[in-house]
C-alpha cells in the first residue's frame, strides 16, 4: 500500500472513530496545554477565541463559522474582520465575553488571570488554554481544537500538510549549513531572540540553517555584542513597517558596529512576514518557505503555481 493511500486510511479512520463516539453520547473530552481536563456534551459551536494562532487553526480546519467573538489581535484571514471584537490580555472583560453566550473561550496561558478563567466557568463556559512555544506544540494545539469541534481529519490534514512541506524543504535544503539570528525584537525595544525549543529555531533546521542563539533557552534578551560576536550569514526581523522611516532591513543596515557582519556585508536580512512566522499556527508551513526561498534567492516570480 502507498504512503498517500495510507495516509487517508488512517485520515478516514479518525474521522469514523470521531463520529462513532459522538453518535455513543459519550462528548467529547479534551486535555489543554495546561493539564486541564475539558469535557463537552457535544461538538463547540460557539466560540471565543482570544489569540490569532488558535483563530487561524478554527479557520483551517472549517470552523470559522462558530466563532462569535475575537481578541482584538486576531485579524487572519481577513474574513474574521466581520466577527465582533472583545479585550484581551490585562483589558480582558469578562461581561463583555459572557454577552456573546460562548460555550467556550480559548486562550493563551499569559493572556488572563485566574480570576477570569474561575468566573467564566462559573457561568457554564468552558475555558480551553492553548499555548504553544514548538512545533511539537503547535501539532498538539491543532489536535486539540479539532477534538473540540469533532474535527479530528481535519486536524490531521493541517498537520499533514504542514509536516509535508517541511520534509520537502529538509530534502530540498540538505547541507546549506549557514547561520541565521532571529530578531524577535527590534533594537529600541530591546533585542530578543528565538533559541532552542522555538518554532522558529525548528524552522531554521528545516531549512538547512543553524541558530546562532541554539544555546539559548526559549525566548530571550540578548544583547548586540552577542550578536556581532557570533557574525550570523543571515538576519531575520519580524519588525512591522507602517510606512515612515527607515524600513527594518535599513536599520538594521545602518546599525553602528553592525557594518561587518556576515549577513550586514551581504545584504542577507529579511524582513519576514511577521504574523505568519510569530504566530504557533499553520502558517508556519508558509513561513517555511519564505525562508527557504529568501535564502535562496528564490523570487515570487520563480514559485511554481498552487
């Protein structure tokens, strides 16, 4: 038997184990990515969702329609736009969400307190913490959310399809052997990186790249001295430009000292497409092949057609 014909074996597969358990009565229960245990008598319909990344993986796998509220950063795909806005984070208002009549809230583990989490339960809305720092991570986010809307082939073609292009890239990339530094922060904020345990240190392998911060745990301050002193062949910012001044890859360009850098010397920056990169979510696949192609010299022009 082929691996594609294996593949939707097993897709077909989940997807009659989903709808014969839900047809048992038996719900549906999930475990979050803080241990919790979340039981629903059937599939969410209602949704609020307070971070982007668990928004674009609702609209990956067919559930954009259940969502009744978003963060006021969640903005993709363009669509969502039209979904009514609620505060998150420190802002977040509880009031605000229960007048939506969610039966569910998904959010950041950093994103509200304690507080608000025990006073939406106690109004009968089950709270689901997503959060994810790896890939590994971000497979187990959209498993997770799939299992909450009976999606679970959907959940496991996102995945496919991610993983499948990574290979891709790995196959395509072997031996490149360069060094990337991913600012995460821009200077006059105060520079931090992506170490190991990242997405985007993964994402640097996948694309035959090393971390010049792969000694670095997660995400982290450093300083521009570290920088210049491990001279990457590559910079990647995820600053946004809104039109005024020097875009980030002329910044960082212009950086006094930073003139003899490998990546500086080469012109060898980019300016990659913030969300898609930043986000634990299934555009990392797209981030994927940003990377690769830029590395590559590998224009727009030159992709082959979906």
């Amino acid at each position: 038997m082929s691996k594609k014909l294996v593949s939707l074996f097993l897709v077909l597969l989940m997807a009659f184990s989903a709808t014969a358990s839900l047809a048992e009565g038996s719900g549906i229960t999930v475990t979050d990515m803080h241990g919790r245990e979340i039981t629903l008598a059937e599939p969410a319909t209602r949704i609020v969702v307070m971070q982007p990344s668990d928004c674009e993986i609702l609209c990956a796998i067919g559930c954009e329609d259940t969502i009744v509220g978003r963060g006021q950063y969640v903005d993709y795909p363009a669509s969502i736009l039209e979904v009514p806005v609620v505060q998150s984070g420190a802002e977040t208002n509880v009031e605000e969400i229960l007048a939506l009549q969610p039966q569910v809230v998904l959010m950041n583990d950093m994103g509200q307190s304690e507080e608000q989490v025990k006073q939406l339960e106690e109004n009968g809305v089950k709270v689901v913490v997503s959060t994810a720092s790896d890939l590994e991570g971000v497979y187990y986010a959209i498993r997770m959310i799939g299992a909450l809307m009976a999606k679970d082939a959907e959940a496991e073609a996102v995945i496919a399809d991610m993983q499948g292009t990574f290979e891709e890239i790995k196959a395509a990339a072997a031996g490149e052997g360069k060094t990337v530094y991913f600012e995460v922060s821009p200077l006059q904020w105060g520079l931090w990186t992506a170490g190991k345990g990242t997405f985007m240190d993964e994402l640097a392998s996948v694309c035959g790249l090393t971390n010049v911060f792969a000694d670095v745990d997660g995400w982290a301050e450093i300083s521009e001295e570290q920088v210049i002193a491990r001279d990457p062949d590559y910079i990647v910012t995820i600053s946004m430009y809104y039109g005024e001044g020097p875009t980030p890859v002329e910044e960082i360009m212009s950086r006094e000292g930073w003139g003899d850098l490998k990546a500086v010397k080469n012109e060898n920056i980019l300016n990659a497409e913030s969300n898609a990169i930043s986000r634990p979510g299934p555009r990392l696949k797209d981030a994927a092949i940003e990377l690769f192609n830029f590395i590559n010299g590998i224009s727009e022009a030159e992709e082959p057609a979906a």
